[in-house]
C-alpha cells in the first residue's frame, strides 16, 4: 500500500509542481509492486527492454521534430520565392541597400 499511496501522492504534488516526478523513482516503484503482489517476474519488462524502448521512441520524436522543421523551412522558402522584390516595398528596399556600400 505504501507504493500505491505515495504514488497517488506524489501525483497530486505534480499537479502543483511537476519537478517533484523527479523524485520518484516510478520504474522501481513497478518493480517492488509487481513483486510485493506476487507477479510473475516476466510480465514487467526488464530495465534494458526499458532502455531500448525508450531510445527508439526519444529517435522517432527526434526524427518527427526534423521532419516538421524541415517543413517549416520549406513553406518559408515558398513564401519567400513568391514575394516580390521590386522596388517600393520593404524585401525590395533591404535588397537593393545590400549592393550599396
């Protein structure tokens, strides 16, 4: 009851301040359950499977995070090949003072 009650606890903390997850240990926390109730040991996953798992989901956000910068940077390249440059609006003014000494 003691793992149940202060993750509840430090639950309701979280809500007020989300730095005091930090102190919790929620993996452990599995671990002792599971075995304090009597799981079989290989229904919880191992901390390397853990480990791993948690690797790849962290390269697939990072990957999806690149994906959608990349897309920005595209439609910010359109928008920008699509403006005009002539003289008289503030992109054409800032490109005609490049080649002014």
């Amino acid at each position: 009851m003691g793992i149940q009650d202060t993750a509840s606890f430090v639950g309701g903390l979280a809500a007020l301040n989300p730095n005091v997850i930090d102190k919790f240990d929620f993996d452990q926390a599995i671990d002792e359950f599971g075995e304090a109730r009597g799981l079989p040991p290989n229904v919880i996953r191992a901390d390397d499977d853990v480990e791993g798992i948690r690797a790849e989901k962290a390269a697939a956000q990072q990957a999806q995070m690149q994906q959608a910068q990349l897309a920005n940077a595209a439609a910010g390249a359109k928008v920008l090949s699509e403006t005009s440059t002539e003289e008289g609006n503030m992109l054409g003014d800032m490109l005609a003072g490049v080649g002014s000494p």
